[in-house]
C-alpha cells in the first residue's frame, strides 16, 4: 500500500482528479487539501504558487497507472506525484483500500 501526493493549481482541478481517479478504481480514497503555498525552483528562479493537495491511497500495483493518468489529466509540465509505503495500518483499512483498487 502507498500513499501518492499530488498538487493542482485549484481547488477544481484536484477534485476533478480525485473523482476520476477514485471512479476509475486507480486510487481507494482521495483527499483534497489546501489552499497552500508552495516555493520552489523552476527555469532557473525561484518561484512561488498557490496550490491545493491531493492525497490518494493505492497499491504499488496500481502505481504505473495511476501516475499515467494523473499525468494525462494534470496541466503542469513536471507535476508532482511521488508515492510514499504505507508501512502500517488497521488491517480492515487496509483489506478495503486492496478491494477498493482491484480490477472487476
């Protein structure tokens, strides 16, 4: 199990992307947080936006596809989307977050 984190440049733009992974049985569960403020170097400068989180509960299995579509639906040239273990968890959690994601 992995936890994969993206940002989006709106709040409409995250949730879009929640509900379509999450309806496409990419991801189990998604969370949209935010507004924050992101600082960070692009082209050569420093730069600075707003932006909103979108956390999402999967399977490394379904990693691979899950960054393909998340790359297919995002507007930013490099988006961030970095996967981070589950290394614990409750295990009725854990057993719906497997089914939430299975093909079928």
């Amino acid at each position: 199990m992995i936890i994969v984190t993206t940002t989006w440049p709106t709040e409409a733009d995250a949730e879009r992307a929640a509900l379509a992974v999450v309806a496409e049985r990419l991801a189990a569960c998604a969370q949209v947080t935010g507004p924050i403020r992101s600082v960070f170097r692009w082209e050569g400068k420093v730069d600075r936006a707003t932006e909103w989180y979108c956390h999402l509960k999967t399977t490394a299995e379904r990693f691979p596809a899950l960054e393909a579509r998340l790359r297919a639906l995002h507007p930013y040239d490099v988006p961030e989307i970095v996967a981070v273990p589950l290394v614990a968890g409750s295990q009725a959690y854990l057993a719906w977050l497997h089914d939430a994601v299975r093909d079928g």
